[in-house]
C-alpha cells in the first residue's frame, strides 16, 4: 500500500490529452513539493517534473504538473506512442523522521 | 555529463551476500547526498534511505535496517549497497538516485540522475 495514491492504468490516443492524479496528506504533498518521474519499459525511472511544476531541460512542454492542496496531478497534452511508461509522483514526508514516498505507479497505455 | 553506472545483475543463494556499486561521474560527489530505491518484480518504487556523502553517515527507512548497509569509497566516487542474508523477497532491481542537494531532507529535493539499475535475484 503507497502512501500516495494513484489510479493504477491511464490510457489516451495520439494527440489527446490525459491526467495522472496523485493524493497525499498534509504531511506529504500538503507541506512539500512534488515530482514525477517517467519510467519507459525495462529501464530506470527517470525525472519528468520537479518542484510541482518545473520541467528539466529536455523535457518536452507537452508535460506539465500541478498541486493543490494535497493533491498534484500529471498532464500530458498531445500524447504520443512513446510517451506509453510508467509514471511515479513522489515527494517528501514529514512522518517518521522523514522519508521520501512514491506514489504505487500508473501505466499509461496509448491507444 | 552527470551518471551515475551500476553494477551488473546478480544471482544469489539465501543467506548469501551481495554488494550493489554505483559509480558517479561528471559531478563532484561529495556534494549531493545518494539513495537508494528498491523496485520489486511487476512493482512500484521503494525508497530504502540515503547516505550522506561528505559525512559517510547513513539513514535507512523502515523496512531497510539491520540486513541493509549504505557505504561510499570517496576515493572513486562510489557508493555501495551491502545486502546480507539474502532472502527470496529480496529479488529487485536496486537503483541509486542522486539528491539536488547535500542532504535527502533539504528543500525543495529531487532524485536526478539514476543509476541504470541493479537486478539482484535470490534463489536456491
């Protein structure tokens, strides 16, 4: 069981838009950035959005990120075949003495 | 370019031992705090703890104490990953992730770049 939450399959066609949502708690998303990795098949997550919202260099603008509250969502505008990949939200949590928390993952299918 | 090279697949008994590297280039290591996340077979991302780099001390998560030993030699710019009495439950993929930062709790944080990954198997 993740402690952020998401839905576990997205799917679009070629050029739609598609969202990935990721809940937390006040003690995760409510009270730290999050991030978002990108996870293509057989290989290493790699990092897509960083503090909420920003895009390292490299990273096409069709992907952009948001948070409200406890909650940052994933979108991917203009969606293309080989953006089909895992994606993780992260971020840190307070709890614990803290510790980083990954969302459980959502596969996203292109159609 | 900043990389971080793992070393290659292993196959283990139980009860065996294994020891993951990760090799950094391109960065001065001692300046960014390294992780270390687990992924099992079909499964999502864990994250095991980090080691501070300037400092050599390690945090470990819950789950990840006791069987689990963070290291660096600063020398070659390598952390290592011990894992001991090795277990079945214990087949993964290994990943070092490197921090923005000197330490895993500053803020804002993000893991960039990762290693290429570790698959370790543990079966009889």
């Amino acid at each position: 069981q993740s402690v952020l939450t998401q839905p576990p399959s997205a799917s679009g066609t070629p050029g739609q838009r598609v969202t990935i949502s990721c809940s937390g708690s006040s003690s995760n998303i409510g009270s730290n950035t999050v991030n978002w990795y990108q996870q293509l098949p057989g290989t290493a997550p790699k990092l897509l959005i960083y503090s909420n919202n920003q895009r390292p260099s490299g990273v096409p603008d069709r992907f952009s990120g948001s948070k409200s509250g406890t909650s940052a969502s994933l979108a991917i505008s203009g969606l293309q075949s080989e953006d089909e990949a895992d994606y993780y939200c992260a971020a840190w949590d307070d709890s614990l003495n803290g510790r980083w928390v990954f969302g459980g993952g959502t596969k996203l299918t292109v159609l | 370019q900043v990389q971080l090279v793992q070393s290659g697949s292993e196959l283990k008994k139980p009860g065996a031992s294994v020891k993951v590297s990760c090799k950094a280039s391109g960065y001065t290591f001692t300046s960014y705090a390294m992780n270390w996340v687990r992924q099992a077979p079909g499964q999502g991302l864990e994250w095991m703890g980090w080691i501070n780099t300037n400092t050599g001390n390690p945090t470990y998560a819950q789950g990840f104490t006791g069987r689990f030993v963070f290291s660096l030699d600063t020398s070659v710019s390598t952390a290592y990953l011990q894992i001991s009495s090795l277990k079945a439950e214990d087949t993964a993929v290994y990943y070092c992730a490197r921090d923005h930062c000197s330490s895993t709790s500053c803020y804002p944080n993000w893991f960039d770049p990762w290693g290429q990954g570790t698959l370790v198997t543990v079966s009889s």
